[in-house]
C-alpha cells in the first residue's frame, strides 16, 4: 500500500508572506443568496457580535447629538442658577440679620425711652409699686429678654403695648401718630366759623361726634313695668314700679363733651347768632363751656321729670362710661349730690409743665390777694391757697432721680416724684369767692358753689361696671364717699387719673408710637387711690354678652338689695328721708 505522504497544515499565513490576492475571474459564478428582511425586534440575535444595525447606530447617534445639544446648556443654567442662589441666599440672609440687629437697637431704644418717662413723669408709678405688687425688676427683665428676641416691628410693637398694660392704668398707652387714644373725633381740615356756619358743620369742625345715647343700656326694654320717657334728650331716662315703688333711671353715656354731637349742634343754633366776626380760639373755648352747661341742663330737666313723677328711687347707670371731661362731671356731682362735694387731694408730678403750672397758680394767687385786701374771710382763705401754693411750688424743685426703680425693688426711701395738692391748692373755693376766682382763673366756670338747676336729693344707686373709667368711676367714688350714694354692679376699670394739661404726648424716637402719660392721681376720702377701682356695695355681674332679660334680673336683685342696704344703714339717702325731701 502506498502510503500518502503527510502535508503539515499551517493556520494563519506565514510570516512575511502578503495576503493571498482573489482573482475575479475565478469568482463564483452562483449568486449569494438575499438574507431575510431585517427583523428589528430581533436586530440584536441577527447581527455578529461587535457589530450594530445600521437604523440602531444611527438613532442613538442622533439621540447623543440631541442630548448633547439641549442638556449642555441646560447643566450649565441648572448649575449658574443654583450658584446665584447660593449666592444671593446667603446675601439676603446677612441683609436680614443686619436688619434685624438694626430694628431690634431702635427698639431697644425706644423701650429704654419709656423706662425714662414713666419714671419721670408717671404719678401712678409709687402706687403701682407699693399697692398693686407689681414688681418693676422682673418686668424689665421679661420685656428687655422679649425684645432682644423680637424678629418683626410687630411683635416689637406688642411686647412694648404688653409692658403698658402691665400697670393697669388706661390712661398710660401707646398711640400711633395722629391716632387719637382718647376717642375724639378725627381731626378735620381748619375750618372757618362765624354765624353763617350751620350747627353741623360747625361741630364736625370743632371734633364732635354723635354716639348712641338712646339706649338706657340696662335692658328694661323688656320689663313690662318699665316706660321710657319722651323728648328729644340725650340721656335716656325711665321710670318703673319695683315692689310697689318707682324708680326712675338716667343713663350718661360719656362724660367726652365731644360724644354729644346733637346737642353741640343744637346749641351752635342760639350761639352764633351772637358772633359778630369769625369764631377764634378764645370763642371756641367759650362755646365748649356753653355746650358743657347745656348738658348739665338736659340732665337736670331729665331729673326733674323723674323727680315730678314721684320716683322713689333714682338710678344712675355709668357703665361703659369711659370717662371724658372733669368740668362736666363736677356739674353732674352737684345735680345728683345737691351740693358742691369736697375735691379730694390729687398728686402731680412737678416736672417740666406741671411745676411752671404750679408757679402760674401762685402768681394768680397773689392777684387775687392784691383784689381783697381787709380781713375778710375771703382774705384769710386766699392766704392759705397761696401759701399752700407756695410750698408746694418750693417742693416741686427738689431733684429725684427715681431711675433706679428698675434695677431694685421698691421707690428709693425719701424721695418721690409727688406734690399733693389739696383742693385749696387748686383754687376750688367755694361760696362768696367762686364768682372772684373764676374771674381770676383759679378755677374753671365749671366750679359752682350754689346749684342753679333741678337736683336730687331722694335715694341714689349708680351701676357700674369694669368699663366704667375715669371721670365716670370719680362720680361713683365721690357720690359714694360724700353723698351716700350706693354702688351696685362691678368693680371700676382703675384709671386713677387723668391729663390734666393738653401736652401729655411723648414721640419716641425710633417707632414714631406715642407714649400717653396721665399727668395727675386722685385719691378718694380714706386716701386710697382710684387706681384701685370703685368696690360696689352691691356686686352684681354685667356681662357685654348678658341678654336683655339677665341684665334685667341682675338689675333688680341689686336694687331690691340697695334698698334694703340704704335702709339697714340708716343711710341719709334712705326711702323714709327720700319722700320728704323729694316733694
């Protein structure tokens, strides 16, 4: 057998040799066969490996070039805002605690300020401390804290009004510029008054407005026994039969002259047909006084009703009164008492105006003492109103520093930013000297010394309650303390002062507010002061929410009980004295 020799095979070509070249003419002749149309669902199981159809490659290349194209310059915007924003945050952020810082010096500022003025200038600021406990050290001590953690005016602005409220006191309050604390009318442009200025207009000018006097505010509408009267009068009156006696009822809304517009117009009626030229100040001032006296005539002929009624009992409803005008109330107090009550000591504050207040008094004195020469009674009691006067004035030079009361507990011994006035200070005379010392100005016309108009002298009841304040709680004080009057109701808001002279505004620097300080305290007959309230003799509850038929209930238990009060204390006021003296 012949063997085949064996021929080694070689994979790959040799080295050096060139790539066999394929001749054309030995190409085969058959055709390839036509691959299947592409499947691109399938795409990846048909093409090699390594390899990419063409319709794949071509859609991912223009998706790069898409993205590419749009997300570039969106990265880039994405990533300059959030630097800006970065920028910008932290910018705002320190613009913000600079801003802070800022408002929270301004006030801190301010509150320092009115540390100063009421320590200065604030007469309730003893009583406060000794009577009402309040302690000024711990109250600083939370305000300064709160503010110093404050991040808006706003709550700046609360915690300062938090820090007033703090002494009880409605006569001490912040006010915003040309905001009027005491409830005036708005402020109106200058107008020209003369007897061509009809008694509207002429009273919107002078700050007058009309509150609603018409509702007696007891809610005896719906007592069956209870029969208003009649007549175009701006305190509303009635009587009714309480078992089996009458008793008749006035309210006085307000003692704020301006509350009674109508009466203001009324009255400018009658009184420009006396002006000969334009109205001025000085006329003004006069008109007010006019319209002082005329509701003191409206209150008189409303008790005079009542009085030729037969009522048996007069009650006198102050509550909500939120006080208003001294001369006014001193002229209901002779209405009701019959008599010019005592006034009461009053403390000041001898500083700035009030101690060149206190000089002007003692140079009227003297006037007054170089118009009555003798030795007359007149004589020897305008010698002790000056020399009152004088020690007075001699006292109010005497420096206090009182400061420290915010640091330490209690007012530093033997000094006191008081001056007591006794009602000879003041100039309130009485009898043969009113008409001299009204023309000297020691005292307002207000002051009478004879009643010149119907008055009662019958039992008396005046209601109250916590919103009766200022003027309206003297006249329950006083009535109570020197007529024997009976309070029922609640206790007195506490406003134990008031503003004396019209300069009582401090502007603080940095918020603009207003600081309001009282610049006097009354004290009543034991020498407590009215900053305490007026305690009832009969308490009864008045709610603002009551309905018509529990005011009702609560008035007439309080009265059922006043009368057998009156009666129990051998009262001058009691039922027996009244149907004597009331004929």
């Amino acid at each position: 057998m012949e063997l085949i020799p064996e021929v080694p095979i070689s994979f790959g070509r040799p080295s050096g040799s060139s790539p066999p070249r394929r001749d054309p003419r030995h190409a085969p002749t058959r055709p390839f066969p036509e691959p299947p149309a592409p499947d691109f669902r399938q795409d990846n199981i048909w093409r090699c490996p390594g390899a990419q159809s063409s319709r794949t490659m071509t859609t991912d290349r223009r998706l790069d070039r898409h993205v590419r194209r749009l997300a570039a310059p969106a990265f880039r915007a994405l990533a300059i805002a959030f630097v800006c924003g970065v920028f910008v945050t932290a910018r705002g952020h320190m613009t913000d605690n600079r801003f802070v810082a800022i408002e929270r010096a301004g006030w801190l500022a301010d509150y320092a300020r009115i540390k100063d003025l009421i320590a200065e200038y604030y007469p309730g600021l003893d009583w406060a401390i000794a009577n009402a406990g309040l302690d000024l050290h711990r109250l600083d001590k939370r305000t300064q804290s709160r503010l110093e953690d404050s991040d808006s005016a706003g709550e700046s602005e609360t915690i300062l009004r938090d820090f007033i409220a703090a002494f009880h006191d409605g006569h001490l309050r912040l006010a915003h510029p040309g905001e009027d604390p005491i409830g005036s009318a708005p402020e109106r442009e200058p107008v020209t008054l003369s007897a061509s200025t009809a008694g509207v207009d002429a009273c919107l000018a002078l700050g007058f407005k009309d509150g609603d006097a018409r509702d007696s505010g007891l809610g005896l509408a719906t007592w069956t026994r209870y029969r208003p009267l009649e007549g175009n009068n701006p305190f509303a009156a009635g009587m009714a039969v309480l078992d089996r006696r009458s008793i008749g009822l006035v309210r006085i809304p307000s003692f704020r002259v301006q509350f009674y517009g109508r009466t203001c117009a009324s009255e400018w009626e009658r009184y420009r047909a006396t002006l000969a030229t334009t109205c001025e100040s000085a006329c003004r001032d006069a008109f007010s006084w006019r319209v002082i006296a005329r509701l003191e005539d409206e209150l008189g002929s409303r008790i005079g009703q009542l009085r030729n009624l037969g009522v048996e009992l007069l009650v006198v409803d102050v509550r909500r009164n939120p006080g208003g005008s001294g001369a006014l109330e001193s002229g209901v107090e002779e209405l009701l008492a019959g008599v010019v009550l005592p006034v009461p000591p009053i403390a000041v504050v001898p500083s700035g105006w009030m101690a060149r207040m206190i000089d002007e008094r003692r140079t009227l004195a003297l006037r007054a003492l170089a118009s009555c020469p003798g030795t007359s009674p007149a004589r020897r009691r305008l010698e002790s109103v000056y020399w009152a006067i004088d020690a007075a004035a001699a006292e109010a030079t005497v420096p206090c520093d009182r400061r420290s009361v915010w640091r330490d507990w209690g007012v530093r011994a033997g000094c006191s930013n008081l001056v007591v006035l006794s009602d000879s200070d003041l100039g309130a005379l009485a009898d043969e000297e009113t008409d001299m010392s009204v023309r000297l100005g020691l005292v307002s016309p207000a002051y009478r010394a004879v009643p010149r108009r119907p008055h009662w002298r019958g039992p008396l009841v005046v209601v109250t309650d916590g919103r009766t304040a200022s003027a309206a709680e003297l006249l329950a004080g006083r009535l109570q303390d020197y007529s024997g009057a009976t309070v029922v109701g609640g206790r007195t808001a506490g406003s134990g002062g008031g503003w004396w002279l019209d300069n009582h505004y401090r502007t603080l620097e940095y918020s603009r507010l207003e600081l309001l300080i009282p610049d006097y305290e009354s004290f009543r007959r034991d020498g407590t002061s009215y900053q305490a309230g007026v305690r009832p003799d009969i308490p009864e509850s008045f709610e603002p929410d009551d309905t018509d038929e529990s005011r009702a209930r609560a008035l007439v238990e309080g009265l059922r009980t006043a009368l057998e009060y009156q009666a129990a204390a051998g009262n001058p006021r009691s039922t027996s004295t009244a149907k004597g003296e009331s004929q």
